[in-house]
C-alpha cells in the first residue's frame, strides 16, 4: 500500500486541514471536528485493486459529517465497508445508529448524508455501486449496522483486507485486479448473506466465494488428520459430488489440496530454525500427518528428498 499521509509530516496546526484534503480526493469530501484533543495525529495509507480500493487509516478522536451540500460537491457514488481494528467507530446513517467493536464491519454510503465518530484505526473498501450485483433499496437493511467479522464470509473479508493492508500486493495490473475480484467477491457474498439474497449474486462470483470459504475452512482444519472431504461438503450445505467439481475448476482435488498444503506447512517448518528442536514426526503430527511412515513417503514424492535431509540442507544453508 501506497502511504499518501502521516500527520508527522505537517505542522500541528495545519494537520487536519491536510487531512481532510487527503480524504477528500482519495475517498469523498467530508468535514471534520476534533473532539477533546487539540491537535490531530493520523495517517492514511491506499490502494487499488481494479475497481475496488482498499485504505488503512489511523487517527485521534473527532467527527465526521457528511452532509448533502457536500453530496452535491462529489459523490464518488461508492459503499464503503469499514473494518474497525481498534477505538470506537460509531456512525449514523439512513435513519440508523450503529456502533462497531473492534472487528466488526459496517457498511455506509457516500450517497447519502451521514455523521460519524471515531478514533482508532480502521480499513476501508471502497466499492463503486455500479460493480455490486446487488439491487441498491435492498441494501437499506445493512446500511449503518454492524456486520460480524469473526465468522463466516464477514471473517473471510476480514482476514483479506487485513492481509492486503499488512503485506500489499504485487504491483501488475493483473494482480490488482485479480485481488480487486477476490474483495468484490466477498463484500458481495457477506451483504447477500445478511440479505438473504445469494440467488442474485452471478453463478460465478458464488463460486469463487465459495472456493475461498471452503479453502479458509481447510486451512483451520489442516492439523486434524480425520478432516475428509464429506465433512468439508457437510459444513458448507453442499453435496460431496459438488465440492469436487469446485476443485475441478481449479485444477485439482479437494484431496491433493489438503495434502499440499499440509506438505508445505511442514516443509515451512522443517527449514525454520525456531523449530530445528522440534522432532520431525511432530511436525507432521501438528499439520495432519500422524503415522512418520506416511508423511515420509508424501514428501519425497512432492519435493524429492525426505524430510531429514531437506531439514539438514535448509539448516546448513542459513550457516
């Protein structure tokens, strides 16, 4: 992520000015108030993934308004989801009032007037309503209600902007837009969860959300050596024949991708040198392997060598 400001950077008595003009070009025109602190300390760092951006913010206490003169000034005609990281973040919007906890997502809309508090630090994404295939009056029961993010698609969404706000992105075109596809995705598979509306989301945007559904479900399951694909189906409420012509599509199957992913945690591991006094088999054990036979036999096939000696070789390596 590009950082675009640090209040750091200015004179204290031009800091908010500076940032309200930041967040006027890069997100919409907003006027700010500081609340019980005279001087203001933040920074805004962006990116652009296609046709989404993503934004970590951090400030001190103040309050936002936006009101319909400012609307009328520039309306980017975007929905924003706010994941609150820390501080409080309370928003009034569309007749609603919602405070949002650390970890939790809201939703409100550069269309419509709105008057917010906070302070802490959030992520912001940015989504032009013209790309969400969801009907706008639908979204009226979401908008300025705190939306969970430590479970199901919101957790999902989360775990993504958290991770593209902590490690960025490679810098290609394709890329972002690759990326900017993934959130889309997602953002529209919390809101038609909380709609209950899936069946307007297009058959190929369920599937990629689903794909990463069941993929972060494997990932949590990795270290349970009973986890089988039925199981997998069953959490999802879709039939076994469907899961593995889910990871059809992407080349594989939903068994030779635990097992990679559990190959490669191990191999993680082996060449980490915090774990060089851990034994191999309990490696393994950790990631799905219980019988040392079994993972021995997996590795070799996957990298060519067995394990001790990748581990001897990775060791020597680093000196």
């Amino acid at each position: 992520m590009e950082k675009v400001f640090d209040s750091k950077h200015f004179p204290k008595a031009d800091a908010l000015s500076a940032w309200e003009e930041i967040i006027r070009d890069a997100v919409m025109p907003t006027d700010f108030r500081l609340v019980g602190i005279k001087t203001f300390r933040g920074s805004f760092a962006t990116a652009s993934l296609g046709p989404v951006q993503i934004s970590r913010m951090a400030y001190s206490s103040f309050c936002s308004i936006r009101t319909q003169r400012l609307i009328r000034v520039s309306d980017p005609e975007c929905l924003q989801f706010a994941l609150a990281r820390s501080g409080p973040h309370v928003i009034e919007q569309n007749r609603s009032n919602a405070s949002a906890r650390p970890g939790e997502l809201l939703l409100f809309d550069s269309s419509r007037p709105f008057d917010s508090y906070a302070d802490g630090e959030a992520l912001l994404l940015q989504i032009p309503r013209r790309v969400l295939p969801l009907r706008a009056h639908r979204l009226d029961r979401v908008i300025a209600r705190p939306l969970p993010g430590t479970q199901g698609t919101g957790r999902l969404l989360a775990e993504f902007l958290t991770r593209m706000a902590r490690d960025g992105y490679s810098r290609t075109t394709q890329d972002a837009a690759r990326l900017g596809t993934v959130a889309l995705d997602l953002a529209a598979a919390v809101l038609a969860d909380h709609l209950d509306r899936a069946a307007e989301i297009p058959a190929d945007s369920r599937q990629r959300a689903l794909y990463l559904c069941v993929t972060a479900f494997v990932q949590r399951r990795l270290g349970d050596p009973t986890l089988t694909p039925g199981e997998v189906a069953a959490a999802h409420h879709i039939s076994l024949r469907s899961l593995h012509r889910l990871f059809q599509q992407h080349g594989t199957s939903i068994g030779s991708w635990i097992r990679n992913r559990r190959l490669e945690h191990c191999r993680q591991d082996l060449a980490d040198p915090r774990e060089r006094r851990t034994p191999i088999h309990a490696i393994a054990a950790r990631w799905g392997f219980p019988r040392p036979g079994d993972f021995t036999r997996a590795f070799r096939a996957a990298y060519g060598t067995t394990p001790s000696d990748y581990r001897h070789r990775a060791h020597q390596a680093d000196g």
